[in-house]
C-alpha cells in the first residue's frame, strides 16, 4: 500500500468515525464563521438544533388514541373501495416479513388486499412458510411462489397480476405502514377524487418509534420530480391509470424502477394529492436501499435514464447528470432553444443605486450575448419600462446585484422557454456568502404574508433534503433577480405599479401561479449583491408597532391574495415553522 492509499483511508476514518464526530462538527462551525460571519452561522446552528429537538419529540404526534382508533374502523363508507398492496418478498428476514403483514393487518381501513409474489431462492424456504401461516386466518393475503427470482420490476409485475383492487399501493419487504395509513388514503379518494396519492414518511434503523428522520414533503412540484423522486413511500395510484401509461414495471430501469413508474403516471394522472403525514415507516439497515443507495450505482444509472426518458416523453430537451451533493439527486440542464432577446431591466429603487457598476459586471462575465440593458429610475413605474423593452422575455435585476458567473442567464432563460413556467428565480447573496433571495414561502414570516427562503443563512450549504443542489418549485420569486417570458407578464397584466420592490415580484408570481404557471428556483443561477441592505425592523416601526414602509403594501397583498395564502404554501410542508421559511420542524 502506498502512502497516497494509507492518506486516504486515514481521511476516510477521520470522516466516517463516531469518535471524532464532535470535533468534526465544531471544526465546520468554525470554518462557517470565518467564510459567513457568526451571525449566519449562528443562525444555521441554532435552527438544526431546533431541528433535531423537534424531531425526536415528534413521533408522539403520530399516535392515535384508542376512542379514534375504534372510530375509524367502525366508520361507514357510501363507496367501497379496495387497496391492493404490492410487496415483492426476496430472502425477507422473519423478523421484517411479520411486521410488514402485521402492519397491514392493524389497519383501520379494512377493505384491502395484500398481493405477495416470492421470488426467494431455496436456501429461504421459510418466507413461503411464515406467508402461508398468516394466509390461513386473513384470506386477504394473496400469495405467489415464483418458478425464479425476475429482479424487483419482474417480482413487482407479479404482484400486479394478482391485484384486483381499485387503488394500488407500492410496499417494500421490509417496512412498515402506520395503522391509518389506509384510512387516509381512502378519505383522499372520497373527498377530493384522486387518481395518484403520496404521503411522508419516517426512516428508522431499529425501533419506528424512534425515527432517524423525517421527510416532510411538498405538494406536486414537476421540477422536485425531476431531481429526485421525492414521493417514494406512500406512492397509491388509480388501478385503471396503469391503462394509461405505457407498460407496467420496466425491467430496464431496476433499481429505479418506482422513480420511472411515478414520472409516467403523474405524466398521465387527472388529481394528484399529497398527504402531509407520515403514514410509512422505511427500515434503514445493511442490505436496504435507504442504507447507502450512492454505492449501487445501477440505481444511479437507471434514475438518470428515467429523467431522461421522462423528458423526452414531454418534448422538452434537456440533460441529466448526478449533482455534486449526491448521486440519486440529478441535476437537470435545460439547454436554450435558439437566441431570444433578453431585455435586463435594472431597477434603481434608492438614492445610492449605482446602476453603472451592475451594468458593467453584466458585460463583463456574461457569455450570453443577445440582451438589451434598460434603467428603471426611482420615478419610473414598472410597466412603463417594461413597455420599452424589445426582448421576448423580461430579466427584472435590483440594481445592487453583480454579475458572479458567467452562464447565468443561459441557466435561467433555458429554464424560463418551457412553456409550464411562469417565472424562474436566481439565489442571491450578501457580500459575506449569506442568501438574501432564493425563493418566497407564502404565509410565513412576518406578518404571516411571506419569507424569503433561507434568508441570511450560508449560501453553501445543502438547502432542504438537498434542494439547494437541484431546480425547484416555489410559489414565488423576488424580483431582485427574475426571468419571465414578456407574453406571461403581459398576460397577467404586468408588475403592479403601486407595489415596491420584492412586493412586486411576489405578487407577479402569485398571477403567474393562478394562471396555471409554475414557478422555478434556480440554485445554478448565482448573483451577489453589492452590500449588506440588512432591515432594523425594530427602527421602522412606529407607535402603534407597525412596519410604517410596509403596512399599507402588505395589507394589500393580504387583502388581495388573502385565500391563497390561508390555504398554505403547495411547496412548504404543513409540519414546518410558521416563524420562518428555514425549513425546520415547527413546535408540536
């Protein structure tokens, strides 16, 4: 072994090890300190901390008592609906196959079907045998042996065979389901008339009532799809949807297998519902895929074609690699379709703008060359200037900002050319690497009318589930960096004049969004500002504890978007703090 080789497992060890765990921890704290400042990092520090606290405290929200528990199973339903629950068994330990049958047997909605095709080798005889025991007193267990082991996509087939139900539900060998998983799932269906249902979920490695983590989800956000298949478990679907999609499980694809079957039936579903709860237990241990899926690089290579493949269906040229953060999270580059006119509207909305400096950065580091450069000045309105400009789409710019990379408007305006998209934004930091835009969150914050996403936190660090590292969905973008097709701007009647800077953008978003628009967070799109504009809330309120600047620009927005934002941001979970759009678990 060379010393290069003795090196590496050294670094490996001092990486991975329990015992240096602490010190790892603090030596990156110090590090965030000396790059953004003890504030930012402070703040990070104190929020994972919340975080963690919250976390481990949260399973008891998950409990039902016993009066609710009866209540449930005693229920009545007009309509009869029936689960078919698919569970590909192989070599499954006793331990797991029991508590997975157990599971489902808890139920508190009992019309369903539990479809077991076996494709265990002969050494693992004894998974027929526990199946069988179980099939003599719940005549809802289905079995089949497999004459041979047909990998996951064949096995999972099987399943679907057997199935006779109206909804099919994805179930893994070795996890668990919450007692009234099925029950929410049938309530989704009787109450809004869904055809594709999934929930959240909880990851543990030895006892579920004490989960390692949480995923706490957003609603349906197509661009979160295409970077990973956030979904995953509970993912329950319209038996006759299947019709609808080109095949069953593809054997091309094993190993992402449910990540290709998702993307093809959300292509085709009519109501897609998401659950904000955690109704699925996924064992984490040596031989699962929760356990390290970086190191099965067959599951990497078959979700990059999945994306692709998705892409292609949906007419939309674009590229699929692996992000830097992790492998199964993809980065999806959309590439420019000819050479439109951009037109850069720079707005100066304070005595000190220097428009001049943020212009020559812009030519400066730009590569993309067809764009246009138009001043907004403080007296200006933003239709009247939007009126001027010649480009096919409209770059609103806050005049602070400079230019940091130079594909960045490529990056957003290949994103901003799908037709779905209504408005793309850029994440935009202070001075010292701390975010200042990177997306809004509606009904958060103060004044509960928004927040924007991460704000003062370290520019370099992994977001929400890794969403830092991949293109995203959010109901809004500020208009310190955003991008809009100029027939969209025009077709939601354009900036409203009487609203300042940030409020403005908000409000386009919120237009775009009703007109059926989706709208995009960019983390590839980077932009710096030139100073640090921190607000001292405190000095601008008056007598009566009023935002004096503010009050009549937020009044409005509530007034006029006040229902949307009571309903809750589609892309902030339910479960996470209202004080701030940091992405941590709120107090139970």
């Amino acid at each position: 072994m060379n010393n290069n080789q003795e090196l590496s497992k050294i670094h490996i060890y001092l990486r991975t090890s329990k015992l240096f765990y602490i010190p790892r921890k603090c030596y990156a704290i110090v590090l965030g300190i000396r790059k953004h400042g003890i504030k930012a990092q402070m703040k990070w520090v104190h929020g994972r901390i919340r975080d963690k606290i919250a976390q481990k405290n949260y399973y008891k929200c998950l409990q039902i008592t016993p009066q609710e528990r009866q209540r449930q199973k005693e229920q009545q339903y007009e309509t009869a609906t029936c689960f078919s629950i698919l569970v590909p068994l192989y070599n499954t330990p006793e331990k797991f196959l029991r508590e997975m049958i157990e599971s489902v047997q808890n139920q508190t909605y009992g019309d369903w079907e539990l479809c077991l095709a076996d494709g265990s080798d002969q050494e693992h005889t004894e998974v027929g045998a526990i199946v069988k025991e179980y099939q003599q007193n719940d005549k809802r267990i289905r079995y089949q042996q497999l004459e041979k082991n047909g990998g996951i996509s064949e096995n999972t087939n099987a399943c679907l065979a057997m199935a006779s139900g109206d909804y099919v539900v994805l179930f893994d060998h070795d996890d668990l389901l919450h007692e009234c998983a099925l029950y929410e799932l049938k309530k989704a269906v009787d109450e809004q008339g869904t055809d594709f249902i999934y929930t959240d979920e909880a990851v543990f490695s030895k006892d579920f009532h004490k989960p390692d983590s949480y995923h706490f989800k957003t609603d349906f956000a197509p661009d979160d799809l295409r970077s990973n298949n956030y979904i995953c478990h509970i993912t329950c679907f319209a038996m006759k949807l299947m019709d609808e999609i080109d095949g069953l499980f593809r054997t091309e694809y094993d190993g992402s297998q449910d990540f290709d079957l998702v993307l093809r039936l959300t292509e085709k579903a009519n109501k897609i519902v998401h659950i904000p709860k955690v109704l699925y237990f996924w064992r984490n241990h040596a031989l699962s895929v929760a356990s390290d899926i970086s190191a099965k690089t067959y599951c990497i290579d078959a979700g990059k074609k999945a994306v692709k493949s998705h892409l292609e269906r949906m007419g939309i040229s674009g590229s699929v690699e692996s992000s830097e953060i992790y492998p199964v999270i993809y980065r999806v580059k959309y590439q420019v379709q000819g050479s439109p006119l951009v037109s850069i509207i720079l707005s100066e909305d304070h005595a000190n703008a220097d428009s001049a400096k943020c212009e020559q950065s812009i030519r400066e580091k730009t590569t993309y060359s067809n764009y246009e450069i138009l001043i907004r000045r403080a007296e200006m309105t933003w239709n009247e200037t939007a009126a001027k400009a010649k480009g096919e789409y409209l770059l609103f710019l806050d005049s602070d900002c400079i230019c940091t990379q130079e594909s960045w408007l490529e990056e957003l305006l290949g994103v901003a050319q799908r037709e779905e998209v209504g408005a793309v934004g850029a994440v935009v930091s202070y001075p010292k690497g701390v975010i200042r835009d990177a997306g809004i969150t509606l009904g958060v914050g103060y004044y509960n009318l928004g927040s924007c996403n991460f704000y003062l936190l370290n520019d370099d660090h992994s977001g929400f589930w890794g969403n830092f590292y991949y293109m995203h969905n959010v109901s809004a973008v500020s208009d310190t960096c955003m991008l809009v097709r100029k027939k969209y701007y025009d077709m939601a009647g354009g900036m409203d004049n009487g609203l300042k800077t940030w409020f403005a953008g908000l409000d386009l978003s919120l237009k775009l969004m009703k007109a059926g628009k989706v709208n995009v967070l960019d983390p590839y799109a980077r932009m710096g500002f030139a100073h640090n504009d921190l607000i001292n809330w405190e000095a601008k309120r008056n007598a009566n504890g009023e935002y004096v600047d503010e009050t009549e620009q937020i009044s409005l927005l509530k007034e006029r978007w006040g229902e949307v934002i009571r309903k809750g941001d589609p892309y902030y979970n339910a479960n996470l703090t209202k004080n701030s759009s940091d992405f941590i678990l709120g107090k139970l």
